[in-house]
C-alpha cells in the first residue's frame, strides 16, 4: 500500500502475514460457489485462488503519524505465541517489528495503539516475549480498548480462566497490559483528537463484537475509514451478506456493513479494512444495486 495523506496525518501499512488462504466456508459459513464465480471478474489470483477458491487475507497494522504524535491500529497475531486451532497463527517468527523500522519507528516511538475489537489477530503484538515473559511491546503507549470489549472478554475469562480466551490472546496479549497500566477503556465514540488537519475518532461498528468500533480519520477536506473487520473481504462489497463466522450478531454486522458502504460509495473517503491484500487501500464505487471496491496501486 502506497501512503496515504489525510490532512496532516500520513498512514503506512505495517504488514505481518501479507498474503494467507482461508478455506471459503471457515471464513464465510454462507458463502456460495455462484457468488464466487459471479465476482471472479474483478477478483483476481490475488483476492481468491484459481484453483480452490480460498479466499485471501492479508494480516496487517496501520502506522499513523502526524508531527506530534505516533499510533498504531491493531497489531495483528504476535510472535511465538500458541494458537493450536488456527495453525496459520501458531508460533509464528514474522518481521513485524523490522517492517515497523524499515517506516522509520521504534517501538518506543509510539504514543497510541487503538483496538477496534479484541479478537486473536487484533491484538498479538500488543506484547512480546521478553525473558519468558509477556511485556507490552510499545511501552510508551497509550492502548486503547474500548470499554464494553474489554468488559466482554474478562468476563469470559473469569468464568473460565484456564480456558484460552480469544485463543489465549486475552491472557497473553490484552492482560499484561493493563496490569502494566497501560490501557485506556474508551467509549465506542471517544474522540481522540479533533484539530482541523487531524481529527481522529472511534466510531461503533456493532455485529463483529460485543464492543466493535471502527476508526474514522478527518483532515481538512480528506477523508478514512479503517473498518476493523466490519469486512473482510473485497467480496463483501458485492455481496454484503456474507457472513463472517466469528461476528457474534450477523444482522447487526451486515447492518454496520451496508450502512459503511453506502456512507462511502462514490466519494473520495479511503477504506482501509485489516484484512484486504495488497495494495489493501481503495474506494468503494456503486455497481448496479451494489457496491464494488477500487484498489488504489
């Protein structure tokens, strides 16, 4: 993904797993053969598989900088951590950190992680393994979750601590946070900036999460949405209701997703999701009585 400049802000993607396929119906349990084919014209080799139609993912961060502030949005799956369900996320050894560097930034350097959601491969490289422990990788930071999400989760842990949470992402990657005073709960609309050239906000996305936000980010006339995993998939641009398997109310979620399509269809506003592959940035365009997505090379 080429940089994107909105207003005073610029945001890179900071790339973890750049491309890895996901069986169709694990990812889209009502997924169709015929809206497969239906969508392979726009959807090339890099989107879906010729030859098994999995559906490709990318796993990634967003960099966010402005002269007087660092943020980071979502932070992927984390090294060396035990995901035995999900092999693809198991033990991983990825050059998350040395692709941060290769932007010019430190771990140190930042000064906000925003979370839209708490799920596994939202949250891994909130911390690191350091001496055999988990310790926030960016110790600077202010981590933002939201408060519902949060409350959400540690429930479920504390009705059942020896059971693996977010596949232990919450005992590895979200806890050692707050307990490192860290983490800030906010609403689902907590405002975090609001100058002219950069205003940043969360936004509620409900469907995907007890608590799922999405980021909105204004400067001057521009305009972006990182939707979190309010989409997955450049097909569900066509074909909205495809539901995602992990979203805990799919109306809800098809809802969020049909009012973010239509509140960017034909504008200039950018879409960054946290799992389109490359070159992930683009516009949402009408097509017919639905909706397309523009790749920006």
């Amino acid at each position: 993904m080429r940089q994107v400049t909105i207003g005073s802000m610029r945001v890179d993607l900071v790339s973890e797993i750049p491309s890895l396929a996901f069986d169709k119906s694990w990812l889209f349990a009502n997924v169709t053969d015929e809206v497969i084919a239906e969508n392979r014209s726009w959807l090339d080799h890099r989107y879906i598989e010729p030859e098994t139609g999995r559906f490709i993912l990318s796993h990634h961060s967003y960099l966010v900088r402005t002269p007087r502030w660092t943020a980071i949005v979502d932070t992927c799956c984390g090294n060396h951590k035990k995901r035995p369900r999900v092999p693809a996320w198991n033990n991983l050894d990825q050059p998350y950190l040395e692709n941060l560097q290769a932007l010019g930034v430190a771990p140190e350097q930042v000064d906000f992680v925003m979370c839209t959601h708490l799920h596994v491969d939202h949250v891994g490289w909130n911390t690191r393994l350091i001496d055999g422990r988990w310790v926030p990788t960016f110790p600077n930071a202010r981590y933002l979750m939201g408060r519902a999400e949060y409350r959400h989760f540690e429930a479920a842990h504390n009705a059942a601590p020896r059971s693996p949470v977010n596949h232990g992402s919450f005992e590895d990657s979200v806890l050692p946070v707050v307990a490192a005073g860290l983490a800030e709960f906010v609403e689902t609309d907590h405002r975090l900036f609001s100058d002219r050239d950069a205003a940043l906000r969360f936004a509620p996305a409900p469907g995907h999460t007890a608590g799922n936000m999405q980021i909105h980010l204004n400067g001057g006339h521009d305009h972006a949405v990182m939707s979190g995993d309010v989409i997955h998939h450049p097909i569900q641009c066509a074909a909205p209701w495809l539901s995602n398997a992990a979203d805990v109310d799919p109306a809800a979620a098809l809802a969020t997703r049909m009012a973010l399509l239509e509140e960017l269809a034909d504008t200039p506003s950018y879409l960054l999701t946290g799992h389109f592959p490359a070159p992930t940035a683009g516009r949402v365009v009408r097509h017919g009585d639905a909706y397309r997505f523009r790749f920006e090379d």
